[in-house]
C-alpha cells in the first residue's frame, strides 16, 4: 500500500488539517518525509471501481483484511 500510495501522491494536496470523513466519504492522508497529503472521494465510488483511487482504496481494505487474520478475527 505505502508504494503505490508514492504513486498518488503526486494528485493530493498537502494539508496540515485531519478532518473524519463525512458519511459516504474516503480521505486519504498520504504521510511523506516533507508533508502530509490529503485527497477524497466518494466511498462507494471507490469501491465500484468507478475513481481513479480506488486501487489505494482497495489496498487499504487488503492492509485491514490481513490485520484481522493477524488478530484472528477472519
């Protein structure tokens, strides 16, 4: 997730700010050595494949899928 996330980067906008999502809403913070950025897109956008990040946002879903094995709880 952290290489592809590099490859986002470049499209996010560094933010100094780390508001919760609205309902229905993703934002990513992208943490770099520099900065922080920031980008959002609607939830289910994202998961229909239907946004340019939705392979971040899938990714990100892979990282929890593995931590709740890790933890057992499938």
């Amino acid at each position: 997730m952290v290489a592809l996330a590099a490859e986002f980067q470049p499209q996010a906008t560094a933010t100094k700010e780390f508001a919760l999502p609205k309902d229905g809403q993703t934002i990513f913070y992208l943490l770099t050595d520099t900065d922080v950025f920031t980008a959002s897109a609607p939830e289910e956008d994202l998961g229909e494949e239907r946004h340019a990040w939705s392979p971040l946002f899938h990714a990100g879903h892979e990282v929890i899928s593995q931590y709740r094995i890790i933890e057992g709880r499938n």
